[in-house]
C-alpha cells in the first residue's frame, strides 16, 4: 500500500511538512509502521501537489522513483511554502505501471486526489463502472491503472455537481460492491477542504489551531494524533474534523477490521 497526507492550514515549507518530522512521508517511504500486508516500502514513485498562497492552480511534482533518491526535490522543498498540500509515497500493486503518471496526486478542475489500496479484480471487476465516463476521459487517464481510474470516475461525478462528500461516498459503495475486499482508501482537497476515507487500512487527523493535517500514520509522536476507525468517511476544515461512518458495502471486511 502507498502513503500519503493531506494538510490545511498556515503556508509551511515542503520541507517541514513532508521530510523533516520524526515518521515524516520521506521516512514512510523507506520505513513505514503499518502497510497490513500491502508490501514493506513505498519505492515506486511520489508526488506531491500543492497550492501556491495566491490562489492559483495547483503545482504537482512526480516522479517514478523513490522520495528518499530526489535530491532535486529535497532542494525544491525547502524554498517552497503552502497552505495546502497532498503528497503520496507508492508502492505500486503487481501488474500495474511504476510511471511519473501513475504516481498521485491527479489532478483536474483545481482538485488534487491519491488512493492508498487496490481495486481487487482489476480491470475487469469495475469495467463496467467505466461506462458512466465519456470515452475521451478514459483514453486521457494519466496511467492505465486503477488509482487513475478512481480519479477519473470521481472527476466525473464532481463535475457532474455531486457534493464532495456525497461523490466519494458513493464512489467506495460502488467499486465496493464490484470488487469486493479492495482497499478502497481515498483523499481529495481543493485547498479549503479534505475529503477522505478509511477502507481496510489506517489513516490518522491531527487538528491545531487554524491547521489540520490527514495521513496514514502520525507524522510524530504528539498525542494529538488520532486514528480514524474502518470505514469512516473524513471530512476536514482548519481546526476541525468531522468523522461519518461509510454505508457497508458488499465483500469487505466488518467495521474495525486491522
């Protein structure tokens, strides 16, 4: 399984928020504390999507190879500040692609998304899921794997006008359904909120005055962390975390699997 965090908040550098910190991304790419049987390092790429305090598009860096190679990154990061960022470490699933373009964050209409998982059965077990996107989208994904595809049906049903909330809900229910025991983790910012999921793997919050951060494991060992149970859907403002138990789905695992 990859790694990955979403933050809001104050501007702070990339530096300080991906690589410095005790079980920083960088360390969770060559040393991660909870993959649950879904490999033992995220070597298979990064990226790290973030936006600029004036308001603009979102910036993306990705790569195919490991965090811990890209000195050009480490240099990037430390003169680069955000008030909201996503970044993702990848351990790529046997089958699919180690490309630039399979490493997450997509991104489109100003949104920035990862997958923590695999889609069980893939491609067939969510063909059919395919046929809501019109073609031309399918035949542009980034990479032909399932994390793009993910991307490409939530895009769809955000510019179709679904509320973020309700798109990812119903996204997990679906491909859940389909492909039964997929880890269907999933995490979405458009700079003022985040949108995330708890689907047979760990995610944690950790909420500060005007900030709040999403991630896979603890960043450090400040007691603030707190984990989110199975199957919870997050949702996330500066200083603020709302949690929703996910409707059961067909095939997984019971609430509170680890």
């Amino acid at each position: 399984m990859c790694r990955h965090l979403a933050y809001l908040g104050p501007p702070v550098s990339l530096a300080e928020l991906l690589l410095q910190s005790s079980n920083s991304l960088l360390r969770q790419s060559w040393a991660p504390g909870d993959m649950r049987g879904g490999g033992t390092v995220n070597a298979d790429g990064f990226g790290v999507g973030w936006y600029p305090p004036d308001g603009r598009e979102p910036v993306r860096y990705r790569v195919d190879r490991p965090m811990w190679s890209d000195v050009n990154f480490a240099a990037l990061a430390e003169v680069t500040r955000s008030p909201a960022v996503l970044a993702s470490v990848r351990s790529a699933t046997i089958g699919m692609p180690v490309v630039e373009t399979a490493a997450a964050p997509f991104s489109d209409d100003g949104w920035l998304f990862a997958h923590n998982g695999v889609v069980r059965g893939w491609p067939e077990s969510v063909a059919h899921l395919a046929g809501e996107v019109p073609v031309a989208n399918l035949l542009t994904m980034d990479a032909p794997m399932d994390s793009a595809l993910l991307w490409v049906l939530l895009r769809h049903r955000l510019r179709k006008g679904a509320d973020p909330a309700e798109a990812v809900t119903s996204l997990v229910a679906d491909v859940a359904e389909a492909s039964p025991m997929s880890r269907l983790n999933l995490l979405l910012t458009d700079s003022e909120q985040i949108v995330a999921t708890t689907w047979t793997h760990s995610l944690w919050t950790r909420v500060g005055p005007g900030r709040v951060e999403v991630s896979s494991e603890p960043g450090d060992d400040d007691p603030a962390w707190t984990e989110v149970p199975d199957r919870h859907l997050v949702l996330a403002r500066p200083s603020e975390v709302d949690l929703r138990p996910l409707a059961e789905a067909a095939g997984g695992p019971t609430t509170g699997a680890r």
